[in-house]
C-alpha cells in the first residue's frame, strides 16, 4: 500500500496521535526492517550495549520482514501506536514528510555529526533544507559473472557492453546443459529497477527533463527490445516473470547462471553458501554510446513526529551511527559504507568486490523523491513483464504505461 493512498482523515488525527503514542518514560521503541538472518542478533546486541551506556533508558526493536513493513507502519501511525523511531525504504520519506509524521532532525545534528556521512548516502534523505532521516543502509549494482563458465565459453573478460554481453550469453548457451547466458529478473521488487540498467545505457532517464516519464523515451524502447531480444533467443534463463531477484540469485550461486546484476550482500552470501564458486564483479554493461548507470539505494532511519522520547531516541541514533557499530552492521549484511571513517577500513580498501560497486557510484541514479513513485514503479515493472511475456509490442506497451504514469506524476 503506498502511503500517498492512505485516508486523507490521517493528518487531521495527527494531533490525536501525538497524544495516543505510547511510550513510558526513558523508553525508546524501534522498528526494524529485517534485511537478514544477521539484522535481529545485530540489534540485540546494540540494545545491551546502549543500555549499559545509558542507565535509565530502555530499548525495545522489533523485526519486521521488508514486504510488511509499509503496511505494518502505516496502520501504526493511523493507530498511534507507531515506534520512536524506524528504518523505511528513503522513497518513502517524502510521502512522510508531506503527511506531517517525520521528525526534522536538524536540531540535533551538530557539524560534527553531520561530517561522519558520505555525502551521496545522506542527500536522498534531505528535503527543503531540512534532514528527515539517516541513511541507515546503503547499496549499488553491479554484475556478477562466472569465471568457470565464461572461460569454458571461450570468454576472456567479463562484457563491458551490453553486444558484448549478448555475445558472451550466446557462447555459454551454445555450451548445452542447464546454463544460462544472462540471470534476468521478472517480478516482485526491483523488475522496474533491472530494466532501468538497460534503459540508463541507452541513454535515458526515468523522468524526463520537464519530470515526465521517460518510459516512451527511444533508448527506453530500445532497452525493452534489448532484454526481449535475449530472452527471444534463449540467453537467459526460462521463465523470467517468474523469477525474483533472489531466485536469479540462488541460479548464481548454484553455477547456473554467466551474468546477472545485484547487490553487494550477494557476496557474502556466495562467500557462506557456495564458497567454491569462482566469481567475479565487473562494471553494468554499457551502451553504444557509452552510457551506464547503477542503481543508488539508501534506506533511512527516521524519528516520528509524535514520539514522546526524542531526546532519548536521538541518543540512540547518535550511539548507531559510531564508527564501529556501523562497520559491524554493514559488514554483516553486505552493504556500501555510509560512514566516512568506516570507508577508509582495510575491509573496504582492500576488497575487491567493495572496489567495484564503489567505482560505480559517480553513475548511480537513486529512486525519484516524489509523491507517487511506488505506483510509477508498479506500472513500469506490470509493462515490462508484458514485454518480456510477448503482450505486446514493446514500444506500444511503454508508451501506454508512460502515459500511465504522467498521470500519476502530475498529480
């Protein structure tokens, strides 16, 4: 549920929420997105180090899986009985921002404070001048590839464009078996997002110049054509709108898959689940042009409006985003460091798989922090699985979803 859909009665209850949220005295309540196996014994651990910090204040967290999370904090909010504070995805943030339930943090944030982010992780989270929230996660793209399959492919070096990648896909389907040439996501989150990596490469953009949508864009067509084209021709794996992401993953992992494009938290999952795979991570592919562009994604930590605790919870922030407990989180889960200092740890700086996602930062577009973004995203990924389902003519069916979401984005 989007939250630019909930009842338009919920500011007006804004002031019965101030007074309903509950929450006793020194106590600080957070909820959290569970990213992993690691994310809840990561927070029990800093619950008994604060506290121990902090005598008289009491921390409760709680773990609430990703595809619930939205819908969990919506119906609190609306019930005043919404946490302290909590992790969201950062699109969100506008959304809560406009209704009224984000906490501006400026009045805490000191220079000193502010100088420990990287400055690319902490803009999405900063609006009119005011700072809502802090990048508790950050991540890029990148492909991984199969250095077995390529080089059985005849492959010496992983694609750097995207002719180059059809043609390495096609060496590795030539070799038979259950191998696929390119691991192509088709449903569930991010389908939009895997098809921007194309599109980006041909040389458009989500939004247009004037912010309307840039789907009926020539290199949006071409993009479609592109993927349509592969799977076509039996390049990537069968089935592709039945695949989430972490399905492609789980090919990867199992040496079925040549390429395909994720997330930093792959490798530690390689690293635990199939440590004898031999892999590598190389730059998305390029166009004709030389266009590329990743994927940015900061999710943030905010404060809401109504807590009763501020002063405490902001101790909490304060005390998660200290050097060390931050490289404790990020390095457990597999994401990009948000902390300067932490940058600079030989954990980073000498690894290389790290190296390559960060080298893909000056080329990262993050989501568009704008009213309505969640339904752009659905009616980019309902077009693009038509696409790759044969539906329709590509360049009809992005036209029709561009016209879709204009009407959504001038609203």
């Amino acid at each position: 549920m989007a939250i630019s859909k909930w009842k338009t009665g919920l500011l007006a209850g804004l002031s019965v929420l101030a007074l309903a949220a509950q929450a006793n005295a020194g106590e600080v309540r957070v909820t959290v997105a569970e990213y992993s196996a690691k994310t809840g014994p990561y927070f029990q651990e800093v619950e008994k180090a604060f506290e121990a910090a902090n005598p008289g204040v009491d921390v409760k967290f709680e773990v609430v899986p990703w595809d619930v999370l939205l819908q969990k904090l919506t119906t609190d909010i609306t019930a005043g009985t919404n946490a302290d504070l909590s992790i969201i995805g950062t699109r969100w943030l506008i959304d809560f921002v406009q209704q009224g339930v984000a906490e501006p943090l400026d009045g805490y944030i000191t220079p000193d404070f502010k100088g420990r982010f990287i400055d690319t992780f902490l803009s999405p989270s900063i609006m009119d001048g005011k700072t809502y929230g802090l990048p508790i996660a950050a991540s890029a793209r990148a492909m991984y590839y199969n250095k077995e399959l390529l080089e059985k492919a005849g492959v010496a070096n992983p694609p750097a464009t995207w002719a180059e990648l059809k043609d390495a896909a096609a060496k590795i389907k030539a070799l038979g078996g259950e191998n696929y040439g390119f691991g192509l996501q088709g449903k569930e989150i991010e389908t939009d997002v895997y098809y921007y990596y194309a599109m980006w490469s041909q040389g458009s953009e989500i939004l247009d110049k004037d912010g309307t949508s840039g789907l009926d864009s020539p290199g949006a067509i071409e993009a479609a054509k592109l993927y349509k084209s592969l799977i076509d021709e039996g390049l990537t794996q069968p089935g592709v709108t039945s695949y989430a992401r972490e399905d492609v993953q789980n090919l990867f992992k199992q040496g079925k898959v040549g390429m395909m494009i994720t997330a930093p938290f792959l490798s530690n999952q390689i690293k635990e689940e199939a440590p004898k795979l031999k892999y590598g991570v190389a730059a998305i592919p390029a166009g004709p042009t030389g266009a590329r562009g990743t994927y940015g994604v900061t999710d943030s930590i905010v404060m809401f409006s109504n807590s009763k605790n501020k002063d405490e919870a902001w101790k909490l922030l304060d005390f998660l985003f200290q050097t060390d407990w931050r490289a404790k989180f990020t390095q457990g889960e597999g994401f990009l460091p948000v902390n300067k200092e932490e940058a600079k740890m030989d954990y980073y700086v000498n690894n290389a798989d790290l190296a390559a996602f960060t080298a893909l930062l000056p080329d990262a577009r993050f989501a568009p922090i704008i009213p309505g973004w969640e339904e752009v995203a659905q009616i980019t990924s309902d077009a693009i699985q038509k696409v790759y389902l044969g539906e329709g003519d590509p360049e009809a069916l992005l036209k029709e979803a561009a016209a879709k979401a204009d009407g959504i984005l001038k609203k």
